[in-house]
C-alpha cells in the first residue's frame, strides 16, 4: 500500500503532463514544413475534380441499374 502511495506523489498533476504535452506539439509543428498556397490549391482543385468525376459515373451506373431494373420488373414505370 505504501509503494502505491509513493508513485502517487511523485506523478506530477495533469495540468503539469498536458502542458508537456501541448509543448512537445507545438515544437514538432515547428518542424513541419507546410506547402505553399498555390500547391494547396492545386491539390483541393484536384480532389474536388476527383469528386465530380466519381459523382457522375456513380449517378450513370445508378441510372443505368434503375432503368435495367424498370425493363426486367415493370415496377415504377
């Protein structure tokens, strides 16, 4: 009982370890190295063209399957 008494005193309270913590973050966040805005662009430009393509082949197969559907069925005519 006494051993477990002696690591609580010695741990420091929570505050202490989150600011640790939030200092080790900010320290690495200074060693990433961010991109520029014009590749930000470049990228968001991207996924959102990436998006659009999948949106328009994902709507022509759903089209193409309902009136698949409607032709063998009859239903929803």
């Amino acid at each position: 009982m006494a051993n477990q008494t002696d690591k609580n005193v010695n741990k420091p309270n929570f505050f202490v370890r989150m600011g640790r913590k939030l200092k080790e973050t900010f320290s690495e966040l200074k060693k990433v190295t961010w991109p520029s805005f014009p590749k930000v662009v470049r990228g968001t430009c991207v996924v959102i063209v990436v998006v659009a393509a999948f949106l328009v082949v994902a709507t022509g197969i759903n089209y193409g399957l309902q009136a698949l559907l409607n032709l063998i069925t009859g239903i929803g005519e």
